[in-house]
C-alpha cells in the first residue's frame, strides 16, 4: 500500500514540476541566457582594455625610443596622439606628463607649467598625479616665484604625511636659499635629513648643504 501512496505522490511531483517549467522554463532559459551573454560581454570587454592597454604601451615605449634616438619631434607627436587615443590610460598620463617635461627641456617653461597645471586641475585623475604636476609646475616656476608663493602652492605636498613631502621641502629650501632666508632653509633641510624616511639621495643633498651652512654660519 505503502508503494501506491509514493507512486502516486511522486506522480504528483513530476505533474506540478511540468506545471512549474511550463510557467517558468522560458523565463529559466532566458535567464540562462542572458547570464552567459553577460559573461561573455564581460570577457569580451577585459579583452579589449587588455588590448588597448599593450597597444598604448607600445606607443609609449615607440615615442620614448625616438626621444632616446635624438628625434624629439616624433616622439611629441607619439605621445600627443596616445593622450587623444587613450584618454583616461595611464600611459596618457605618462606622455602628458612626458610632453610637458619635454616643453620644459626645450625651453618652454611657460608651456610646461601650463601643461603640468592643467594635469594638476583635472578632478578625472587621481591625486597622486594630480600632486605630481603640481610639484613639477611649482619646481618650474620656482625661478620666478617668492619663496611664500611657493609655499602656498605646495602647502598640502608639505604635509608630514604626504608622500612627495621631501621633494617639496627641497625645492621649497632652495627658494629661502635665494632669497637670503637661511634659518628658513636650515629648517626644512633639517627635516629632510633627519627623515629616514626620505630618499638616499635627497637626504644626501640635504647634509652636504646643512654642513655648508654650518660652517658658512
């Protein structure tokens, strides 16, 4: 009797398990679908970054060959061409960044710090370039500027937490050097030297010009 019951209950089940994919199998099927068209999609799109992404790197290392080769002027003109092909790429920050280094080489310091600035004002890049250009810009006006207006502008690199702390500091050092202010330079040459964190080679600089003072004092 037992047998009847679970033939007829498992009867029951196939019955409404038809019922079910009938009312709900296409929708199964399109939801399937859909899932591997998404899926697929997905792959398809990380493919083309990738392949966009080597393709800017080749660009890139293509304008840094002919720079090393004496030919600045094609090299400008790789980069220029990768900034409008691969907006938003880091290689189009990169040869921003190497166009305006380039104006500067070249004697453009007015194009340079145009260029650097315009990197620094662009709220789509992140703030470690964005802080970067800033340095560079202020590093090229450093010449023209009093040492308060350079300070201003680098206010937030000077921050003891900030990465490019020391490499403001210098610049900002050499500016109270200039202008005669020497307590003001021993102050922040001071704290490049006694930061281990610091680079070898700034922290370096920094004690060979203390010493200088010292015995210039």
């Amino acid at each position: 009797m037992s047998d009847i019951f679970r033939e007829v209950d498992e009867d029951l089940r196939t019955e409404r398990a038809q019922q079910l994919w009938a009312r709900y199998g296409k929708l199964a099927v399109a939801a399937a679908v859909a899932l591997v068209v998404l899926v697929a999609g997905y792959t398809l799109w990380q493919q083309q970054i990738a392949e966009r992404r080597m393709t800017a790197g080749t660009r890139y290392a293509e304008a840094e060959a002919e720079l090393a080769r004496g030919n600045a002027e094609q090299a400008a003109a790789g980069w220029g061409l990768l900034v409008q092909e691969a907006k938003g790429d880091g290689y189009a920050m990169l040869a921003r960044l190497r166009l305006a280094a380039l104006a500067a080489e070249k004697g453009d310091t007015a194009g340079a710090i145009s260029q650097y600035k315009a990197i620094a004002a662009d709220t789509s890049l992140s703030n470690e370039y964005r802080d970067l250009a800033t340095l560079l810009a202020t590093q090229a006006e450093s010449a023209t500027l009093a040492p308060e207006a350079l300070e201003a502008a680098l206010k937030p690199l000077l921050a003891d937490n900030h990465a490019l702390r020391h490499q403001a500091r210098e610049i900002l050092a050499a500016a109270f050097l200039k202008a005669g202010k020497t307590d003001s330079a021993r102050t922040l040459l001071t704290a490049i030297s006694d930061d281990p964190a610091a680079p070898t080679g700034l922290r370096a600089r920094s004690t060979e010009l203390l010493a200088a003072l010292g015995k210039a004092g």
